[in-house]
C-alpha cells in the first residue's frame, strides 16, 4: 500500500466544543500539520471553533489544502470557518456525511462527541459492507478511545461482529504517526460484503 495514499484526500473527524482540554487543541493543530506536511488534501466538518478549528488553522497555515462541507443550519453554532481552501454548505447532516466520504482516502478521528462517534460509526458500518475501503484512523489522545475500543473488542467476542472487523479501524496515539500508519495499513478485501454478517463458517475461517 506504501504510496497509494500520497497526495490523497483525507476525511478528518473531530469535536467542535470548545470547552475542552488545551491538550485535545495541541494535538488537533499537530495533525492538520501533519496531514499537510505529508500531503494530504484534507476534508472536514467545516467549522471554526474547537478540535475542527485548531486542525483546519494548523493544516491551513502549513499549506496544505482543506476543504469544508457544512450543513446550512450549523453555520452560525459552529461558525463555518472563513479561509478554507473551499466551503460547501449543504442541507442536511446526512448529505453532509455522505459528501465528505466522497473520493476519500482514509478517515482520521481525533477525540470528539456524539456527533464524531456516529459519524466515524457510519465509516466503519459502510466498510464493513464493502461500500468503503479506507483505513480509519482514531487518534487516542490521553486513552480517550480505549473505552470504546474495548466496547467493540467486546462486540465481537458476543459475536455481534467477527473477528475480521477487528481490522476495521486502527489507533495510534500521537498524531505525527497518522501518515505512516495510512501508508502501511492493509487495503480492506473487496470481498467484504461476503463476510459482513456473522455465522459459523466465516468467522471461524478467519479466526
């Protein structure tokens, strides 16, 4: 996979609260400089304030290239940032999603909400059935995700999920390791329709 992902857009998702840690802003700006010192175009939520904020303003003032889509109603909450390379503002949060995953490459998410845990939800759903096949990054500022992951570990030991969606996502922890991790990640099987739900037969195959 080394190279494919060079120069490819990359589909950024974070909190826009502002009332957070100062460490979540150091490592939000830390990966938009990352993302475009390797780069990578990169796409996200559009807005100003918090974690999406600090990643587009570090991404932005190290040159690189981001492009925000915005539902209409969130311009004035999450104040759409002023000086992206581009804005599209669009009518709603499902058209929103669903643009920011067009012709991307890989999905990175840094700490966030609701909103950030069902949107990179969606990512991992739609790989799993084989409709996208991006790695999907989730940077664990200070552990923040291990909870989660330890959910999902917990999901496929229950068997709502098997063992080959483990490989659904990957973590790192500091976020000037997210362009090499993009670069040496597996590609996700295009046969991933075929094992999207669980029975006997292919989960033990993989397991």
């Amino acid at each position: 996979m080394s190279g494919e992902l060079s120069n490819k857009r990359v589909t950024v998702y974070a909190a826009s609260s502002h009332a957070l840690s100062p460490n979540y802003f150091d490592v939000a700006a830390r990966l938009g400089r990352s993302l475009a010192s390797a780069g990578h175009p990169i796409v996200y939520g559009g807005g100003g304030t918090g974690l999406m904020g600090a990643m587009a303003d570090a991404a932005l003032d190290a040159g690189g290239e981001v492009h925000g889509v915005i539902p209409e109603f969130l311009t004035t909450l999450e104040k759409g940032h002023q000086r992206l390379t581009s804005m599209e503002v669009v009518p709603s949060m499902r058209i929103r999603k669903e643009k920011m995953l067009i012709d991307s490459a890989a999905v990175v998410t840094l700490p966030g909400g609701c909103g950030t845990f069902e949107e990179v939800f969606e990512a991992m759903t739609l790989k799993r059935l084989g409709q996208y096949f991006g790695p999907i990054l989730l940077v664990n500022t200070a552990g923040y995700y291990d909870k989660l992951i330890e959910f999902l570990q917990h999901s496929v030991r229950e068997r709502f999920m098997g063992q080959a969606h483990l490989d659904l996502w990957h973590t790192v922890d500091e976020p000037e390791d997210v362009p090499g991790a993009l670069r040496t990640i597996e590609p996700w099987s295009a046969d991933a329709l075929s094992f999207a739900s669980v029975d006997e037969g292919n989960d033990r195959a993989r397991d």
